[in-house]
C-alpha cells in the first residue's frame, strides 16, 4: 500500500476517533466544560496530562533541537521532566485542595483581588498563545510533507480540528480524547525508535542505544563527535551554550512548567486530593517513556541524516541520487540545496546554507533542485528544517511506510492534545475569570458556556495567524512560552501557597514586572533585531524567563512586606490548604 494511502489512512482514522469521543463525550455543563464532571478515573487522567504535556514541541521538535545542538539540548530535556516534578509534587495537590481549576482564579481569590485575577488572566492568555503558536505550526508541518500541502494550508486543516472536537466537547471530550491521542503517539513515538535502535546498534530499547558500539567498534556518541568535527561542527556532546544560560533556560522551562494553566487544570478533572497525587504519578511514568527516548532518536537521526546526505565517503551525493525523502521534504519547503561550487552534489556541513529560511523562487535548477533566492556565502549548501527530524527519521532509515504513516499520525496527535487544552484555558479565562468573576457575575451557566465556545473560536482563530508566522522553531516558541510563565504566575502561585504574608500589592507589582521584563527582552531580541553579544550576562531570551522570574519575587516580597498584610481569613486559608488532609471537590463558580 502506499505511503500517501497509508497516512490518509492513519491520520483520517484517528481524526475520526477524535471527533467521535467528542460526540460522545460532549459537555453540557460548565463544570463538564472546565473540568469533566470532576469523575475522570487517575490512570485515564495520567494519560490525558502526559497527551496534554507532550506536544509538538516534545514529539516532533525536541528530538531535532537535541539532534542539531547536542549537549545544549538537554537543556530542554532537563527542565521539562523536572518542571512537571515540580509541578505534580510541589503545587497540584495544593491548588487541587484550594478548589480552584483555573489559574487567575486561584490568584483571584487567594490575593482577594480582581484586579490581580485580571492579570493573570492577561498572564494566561499571552503563555498559551505564544504555547499554542508552536502547536500549530507542528500541524502545518506535518500536513505539508504528508497532504502534499503547504504549511499555512496545514495549519488551517489543524485549525478546523481542534475547533470541532475543543468547542463542542470541553475538557470533558478532550480528556478523553487526550487518552486516545497519546496512545498514538507514544506508538508512533516508540515503534519507529525501537525499529532505529535494532538497525542502527542491535540494542531493542533505544534508552541503551547512545551508548552502543557500532560496526566501527566505536559508540554512537563517539561516531556522532568525529562526524561533527570532520564537518565543521563543534563536538556533538561540547556544546556553545555558557553553563549560566543553561542554567537560566532549564530553571525557566522547569519553573514555567509548574505554571502552566493547561497541565495545572488536569489535576481538578478526578474526583479526589489522593487521585490527583496517583494521576500525577502515573503522567509522570507516561511522560518518561517518551523523555528517556529522545537522546536515542536524536542521536541515531543525527548520524542518518549525514550519512545519507554526504554519502559513505563524506564527499557528497548526486542531486539525482538523492533519495526521495530529500526531495520529498525539499518540496514541503524545510529542506532546500544550493548548489554553490557546481559540482551537482549535496553536500552537508558547518555554515549558513541560506541568509535565514530558505526564499524559494518558481521553476527548478540545473539539478532539478527547487531554485532559491537567498543563498549565503558559506560554504554549507543544506538547510535542514530541525522540526523535521523525527518526522524524516523512518523515511531516511528507509522503515516500512506503515511505520512512517504512523509518526504522522503521532505528530498531528501530539500538537492537537495540547492545543485543545491550551485552547480551553484561554476560553475558561475569559468566560469564567473575566466575564463570570470580574466584569458581570449574574450571567447564567448556560450564557457562561456560549461565552466559553465563543472564545474558543476566536482563540483558535489568534491561534492559527501565530502558526503561520511563528517567530521561531516549535521547541523554541514553546520556550518562551515557558518563561513568560516562569516570569509571571509561578511566583504568584508558590508565594500564595507558601507565603502567608504575601498580599494583592506584592502580587500584582511581581506579575507585572515579571511579564513585563520578559516580554521586552523576548520582542527586543526576537523582533527587534537585538544581537546574541547583546544578551544580558549571556541569557538567551528562552532562559531570560528565569531573570524575570527573580525579580518578581524580589519585588513582590519587598512591596508586600511595606504593605498591609491579607485578611486574616486569607492566612488562615493559606495554611490550611498545605495541611494533608480533606478537600472540596472542585467546582466552577
């Protein structure tokens, strides 16, 4: 059967189920919309959370950042296994037995103020677009390679999804939609690792496989060293990254993480305290499965990906010799060749192959080759989409297009989860926190939840504009995302369960100069042209969310120690909630 065939297959069969789940699960009830009835059992939720934790940005792109930048990557591997830790040990059973599900309502009313619950709703909306942003691309590219479409036209397919199945159903068609989806992708994850492990080391688990030693005798970390060597690159386990901007980067994705709205909002939707703390342990063994295999996968498509392009000889391959997968992915836009010396060969190493992405003109080279316009100077003739990796990884190993149809189905799996989810925090914010809470109160439940689909859709809408113009790779949106949660709602979330003296003015003084900071550094470097030698004390703007996060708590507690301290009954909540025992169930209003 064909590939084409095969993923239509694939991807139409596991949107069917989908949209299906969200027929049969439809929400008709605002605490059904927000969070499932409260009944959902914590295996089925420690599915859910690990299908709404692992999104775009950890199936299709942290494999190809780890796989680009060696060493640095882990990074991103480091901070959002401890984040989720952190967040799952640290602050679910908390907020759970406050009995708030949303995160602008937990602020809201633990700093007894809405003018802080707005905030925080701002905080919210701002984390999950720039989040929900890398989602969609992660669609868009998926579509494009597979539909044969381009990237914009994927992102709109994605768009109509998500819209189907997160409007109509709520968190209660998502969760278990969410179970669904991660059963395909932790298979479309695994089954192809599994396959690349045996042929590339003969280890099964993949977890082993860096380590192994290949034909040559040496292992594949040593192979991937003189590769990258031999080519240009700096040694794959060096790294360029300063130890103090990787220090920043992995408190800021590990500290945002515990402030994610989308991932804090699973832990209301079991009945019970205990269930949440079981669910949570049960996401984080979900959630490992895939982490552990990442290193392997990136690693071992790393060493296929220069093979195959520069040939067993390392002196390059005929343009026409390429393989399909090449020319495949050259025509979806993410890989492109410039033949600079003429000599008809593909050949891959250290450089800027193009002046930013590759600017494709009409019509074909002498090679056949898409033509482009904005070459550079170096040497490199390859650009190489990072994104791509784990999606090119079965095609380049030349596995059976089952296994190939099956990643892509993963992949769209992964971004839908999480962008539904994302998707529902943005509209629970507005319909619940600001207009339910904040601007009018006497609105019924069934107004709250038109007010809800409402939002939804205009979200999806916001949503789909940042996917077809991100300012960046998916892992690397997905970053800022983090630090802007780091910078903002994390501190106002820790101080509120830890701090009794913490009140509305420390809290809203932090929040704003958290996200405040952040976002300036984020568009001056990211928009504004700012230069790496420009950064402050060497922190990229994905680990800068760590410096926002310091001078939030700064601020906050110096303000609130030179300010009133909260009600009584406010510390007497405070500490009541971080003693073990009973909880209210949660509710909506």
């Amino acid at each position: 059967m064909s590939l084409d065939l095969l993923t239509y297959l694939f991807i139409g069969g596991s949107f069917a189920l989908y949209i299906g789940i969200a027929i049969w699960a439809r929400a008709g009830s605002t605490k059904e919309f927000y969070v499932a009835g409260g009944g959902v059992p914590p295996v089925a939720n420690g599915m859910a959370t690990a299908a709404d934790w692992m999104s775009a940005a950890s199936f299709i792109s942290l494999a190809g950042i780890v796989s680009f930048i060696g060493r640095d990557g882990t990074a991103y591997l480091m901070g959002w296994t401890g984040g989720y830790v952190l967040l799952a040990m640290l602050l679910a059973p908390y907020l759970r037995k406050f009995g708030k599900f949303t995160v602008p309502d937990f602020i809201g009313d633990r700093y007894y103020s809405n003018t802080a619950r707005t905030i925080a709703v701002i905080c919210t909306i701002v984390i999950s677009f720039t989040y929900v942003a890398g989602q969609m691309r992660g669609v868009g590219i998926v579509f494009s390679r597979y539909l044969h479409v381009d990237i914009n036209t994927g992102v709109v397919i994605g768009m109509a999804i998500v819209f189907f199945y997160a409007v109509l159903g709520g968190m209660k068609g998502i969760t278990y939609t969410q179970v669904a989806q991660y059963c395909v992708l932790i298979l479309a994850f695994m089954v192809p690792a599994i396959f690349l492990s045996m042929q590339v080391t003969g280890h099964f688990l993949p977890q082993t496989g860096l380590g192994a030693t290949l034909e040559s005798g040496k292992s594949v970390l040593t192979t991937l060293n003189e590769l990258s060597v031999e080519l240009g690159f700096a040694e794959y386990t060096a790294g360029k990254k300063t130890t103090i901007d990787i220090f920043f980067l992995t408190a800021a994705l590990m500290c945002g993480t515990a402030g994610l709205p989308h991932v804090i909002v699973r832990f209301f939707t079991v009945p019970r305290v205990k269930d949440a703390r079981i669910s949570a342990g049960w996401a984080l063994l979900f959630i490992a499965i895939l982490y552990t295999t990442v290193p392997a996968v990136a690693g071992f498509g790393r060493v296929n990906l220069i093979q195959t392009i520069n040939g067993p000889d390392n002196a390059g391959t005929e343009y026409a010799e390429m393989p399909s997968w090449f020319k495949n992915w050259e025509n979806s836009g993410l890989i492109a060749w410039a033949d600079k010396n003429g000599d008809g060969k593909v050949h891959y190493e250290a450089g800027a192959a193009f002046d930013g992405k590759p600017a494709f003109a009409e019509g074909r080279g002498d090679s056949g080759e898409r033509v482009t316009t904005n070459a550079s100077a170096s040497s490199n003739e390859v650009y190489v989409d990072r994104d791509i990796m784990v999606l090119a990884n079965p095609e380049i190993a030349q596995l059976p297009n089952w296994v190939i149809a099956l990643v892509a189905a993963g992949a769209v799996a992964a971004a839908l989860s999480t962008a539904a989810g994302l998707l529902l925090v943005i509209s629970t914010s507005i319909s619940h926190d600001l207009m339910k809470k904040t601007i009018n109160p006497n609105i019924t439940d069934k107004q709250e939840l038109m007010y809800a689909r409402l939002a939804a859709i205009v979200a999806i809408l916001i949503a789909g504009y940042f996917g077809i113009n991100p300012p960046g790779f998916v892992a690397q949106v997905v970053a800022l995302a983090f630090g802007l949660a780091a910078s903002s709602v994390f501190p106002a979330i820790i101080l509120g369960i830890f701090n009794t003296r913490m009140n509305t003015q420390g809290a809203i003084a932090g929040m704003l100069v958290g996200l405040i900071s952040t976002m300036a550094y984020i568009i001056y470097f990211k928009f504004m042209g700012g230069s790496s030698d420009q950064w402050f004390l060497g922190i990229s703007p994905e680990g800068f969310g760590t410096v926002g996060m310091i001078l939030n708590l700064i601020v906050a507690t110096v303000v609130s120690k030179m300010t009133p301290p909260p009600p009584a009954e406010i510390q007497h909540i405070v500490e009541d909630i971080r003693i073990p025992r009973g909880a209210g169930a949660a509710h909506s209003h």
